[in-house]
C-alpha cells in the first residue's frame, strides 16, 4: 500500500513539481503583462490628458497639497467661419480659479498680432495683451482670483489685421499665472477666414 502508493505519488509529485514551476512561470508573465498593461496605460492617459478637448486645467486639485489652478474653458474656442467683411470677432471664455489657493495672473501674450486678451474680473476689465513686441505693453497689471472665484476671458480676433486673407485661424493666448501646474496656460482659437 505505502510502496504502491509511494510509487503512484513519486512520480507523480514530480510531474506536480514541474507542472508547479511552470505554473508560477507563467504567473510570472502574466505579471509582468499586467505590469507593463498599466505603465502603458496610464502613459496613455497621460498623453491624452494634454489633448482633451474643451478645457484647461486639471479635473481637481485633489490632495492636500493647497495650490491654485487656472481653469479655462474651452481650452479651444472654435470661432467656425470668421467673415472678414464683418470686422473683430469678441469671444469670451469661462475661467475660475479650481485650486485652493490664490491664483494671481500677471501678464497674457497672444501668438499674433491680429488677436488680443483681456481679463475681466469682478466686472473691471484689464489691459488688453496682444503679440509681444507688437504695439504698447500692458504695465503693472495683475489679477487675483481666490479659491472658487470666476473671471472671463474675452479675446478679440481682427480678420483686417493680415489684409486680405481666406484660409485656417490658428492663434493662441498664453496666461502666465502662479498655477505651478500650468504658469504658462495656453488657450486655442481656430476657424476659417472667409470673404
Ligand atoms: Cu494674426
């Protein structure tokens, strides 16, 4: 019985071993594919993140770490169909203030001269900021936001402002700020230029 039974399980208990070091190689693999799954993943995400559509910033502040955060929305506006017959474009963006701290906005800048920015906060519009280099600049301004506070961004495109021209607006507005996620926010203006 004991031989019988030695004998059954001797050969036996080997193939379990094999079959056990096999089993946790390939636990192993599968692991190691999760892993790699998620760092992956979440590279994804992270690329991603930076192309979501509709809005600047993060989703929350989250954490204890009390900082402030520049929301903008949308992150790009489409302006569809400019007419240049029509003259200067106004458009105004939602921004606030998502973080726990005071957000302080120092200075914008424009990529063109034919588009200019301006904060409006509390019903006070500031100086407007265009392409830097072009024109006046805008001295000693600066805006704060506390936690939770709103402000709008208007921002004026001048379809006059490169003569004649029929094609794709492509310009962006830079908000330099104390966000130390984001001290340089860009916000996106595009549409097409038509008679
Ligand atoms: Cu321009």
């Amino acid at each position: 019985m004991d031989k019988s039974t030695g004998k059954a399980h001797g050969p036996a208990g080997g193939q379990r071993n094999q079959r056990g070091r096999k089993k946790v190689h390939g636990i192993g693999l599968v692991m190691l594919g999760a892993a790699a799954v998620l760092v992956l993943t979440g590279l994804f995400l992270a690329a991603r993140w930076q192309y979501l559509p509709g809005m600047t910033g993060r989703p929350g502040a989250g954490g204890s770490s009390r900082t402030p955060v520049l929301r903008v929305s949308p992150g790009t506006y489409e302006l569809g169909q400019v007419s240049q017959a029509k003259g200067i474009v106004t458009v105004e963006l939602a921004t606030a203030n998502g973080g726990e701290a005071d957000l302080v906005i120092r200075e914008m800048e424009t990529s063109c001269g034919c588009t200019r920015a301006a904060l409006i906060v509390d019903g006070k519009e500031g100086p407007w900021f265009g392409m830097r280099g072009h024109g006046e600049w805008p001295v000693g301004w600066s805006a704060r936001l506390r936690p939770g506070e709103r402000a709008v961004l208007r921002v004026q495109y001048d379809p006059d402002a490169h003569g004649i021209y029929r094609g794709p607006i492509d310009r962006i507005v830079i908000i330099y700020s104390n966000d130390p996620q984001q001290p340089q926010a860009q916000v996106r203006l595009s549409g097409t230029q038509v008679p």
